[in-house]
C-alpha cells in the first residue's frame, strides 16, 4: 500500500513523566522512589514463578543485582521506562517501557512487560498498556509494536486480546539466556487505533468495570 507522506516530519521521543488512568498510574522509572516495592511485587514471596522466563534478565535473587538493573535503565531513554502505581493502595506493582522508539518513522513498542501477581488478570495491566498505547498515538506515532518470544503463549494471548495484529514470526531472530528466540511480532497502526482505543475505553468505563466483575470482554467492546 503506498501513502503519500509528502509532508511527515517525524514525532517527538517520549518524554511525558505521569500519564494517569482510572486504576492506575505510570510515573517515570525513579529505583529511588520506585526500587523497594518493585523489587516486592516482582522478586518477593508470591511473585509469579514464570515471570521471568521469556525475559533477557532476571530472576533477581539478589537486591543488589536488581538495583543495578532499575539503575541501569533509569539512566537512558531508550527503552524509556515506567512503574505501574496502584491508584487504590499506592503499591508499585510493576514495570513496562516504550521501546525501539523511531521517530523519524513514527515507529514505537511497547515492551519489558513485567507484572507482578496483583497486576495480572486484572483492569490495571490492561490499563497499563492502553495508556502507553494512547500517548504514542497521540504524540503522532504511526506504528506501535509488540513483540514476543514465539514460545510465551501468555505473550500472544495478551497481544491479541489488547488488539494488536499478528504479523509473523522471525525466526532465530535471537539468542536469549541461551536459548535460540524465533520472534512473534505484533502490531495496532494509526488508522486502527479510533476504533481499538474506543474499545479499551468502553472495557473500562465504571459501566463494564463493576464490582462485581467486568460485563464484557475486552474483544466484545472493541466490535
């Protein structure tokens, strides 16, 4: 398909610091203020057992590893880092960047998605990707990406339910704790984001997000 784009001038990179949603928060990456609680919800007891897996790094059993992992990534822009704050009690409770950020192109990802347990299943890690997705697009991104080992079925699932497009697979794309990584890649485009972002809203609006459970799936409010 070929567009003319006689007059793109690329996009801003990330620099937003807060971005606030109705059951979460992402505060710019800060191990200071951040660190304690992460190290908690994604290393301490009742962490997710497969949590690290598909992840280049981790686990953590080591504080001072992990501190010098968050310190690591809280010093660049690329991947550009958040922490995912818990409206209702305060906690930290996870992490997620946005990634192989090209804003010449207009290209952006979402990824580093790490959850921990209170995170999973629940409104606020669908929350979480919606608002990263929703600033990209708003800053004028054309493409958001996701992007997986072809093995993490919790991955594909979770691209596919959020509304991303398969596109492939790259295979031996790379090599990751050893182990040979064929690449899913993922992606939701400029003119597909109306209608998907409108989803997202509707999934969780006080209307569908009740207190006694969500009234339809996320699929159902994007159609």
């Amino acid at each position: 398909m070929s567009t003319s784009l006689a007059d793109w001038k690329g996009v801003p990179a990330p620099s937003v610091q807060l971005l606030e949603g109705r059951f979460i928060r992402l505060e710019k990456l800060d191990p200071a203020r951040h660190g304690e609680e992460l190290f908690q919800a994604l290393q301490g007891p009742g962490a997710d057992p497969k949590l690290w897996d598909y992840l280049p790094y981790g686990p953590f059993p080591e504080r001072s590893v992990f501190n010098d992992w968050l310190n690591n990534h809280a010093q660049h822009n690329e991947p550009y880092f958040f922490s995912v704050v818990d409206l209702k009690t305060g906690q930290v409770q996870g992490i997620l960047s946005l990634m192989s950020i090209v804003p010449a192109q207009g290209r952006i990802e979402i990824g580093h998605v790490t959850f921990g347990a209170p995170m999973q299943r629940s409104p606020k890690s669908t929350e979480a990707v919606y608002l990263l997705a929703k600033y990209a697009f708003e800053q004028g991104y054309r493409r958001l990406e996701w992007k997986c080992n072809n093995g993490n079925a919790r991955s594909k699932y979770a691209a596919e339910r959020l509304g991303f497009s398969f596109e492939g697979v790259f295979r031996q794309h790379m090599v990751v704790k050893g182990q040979n990584r064929d690449t899913a890649w993922y992606s939701i485009i400029d003119t597909e984001w109306p209608a998907i972002g409108a989803g997202f809203e509707a999934w969780l609006s006080e209307a569908n997000q009740t207190g006694s459970g969500q009234v339809n799936s996320l699929a159902e409010c994007r159609a």
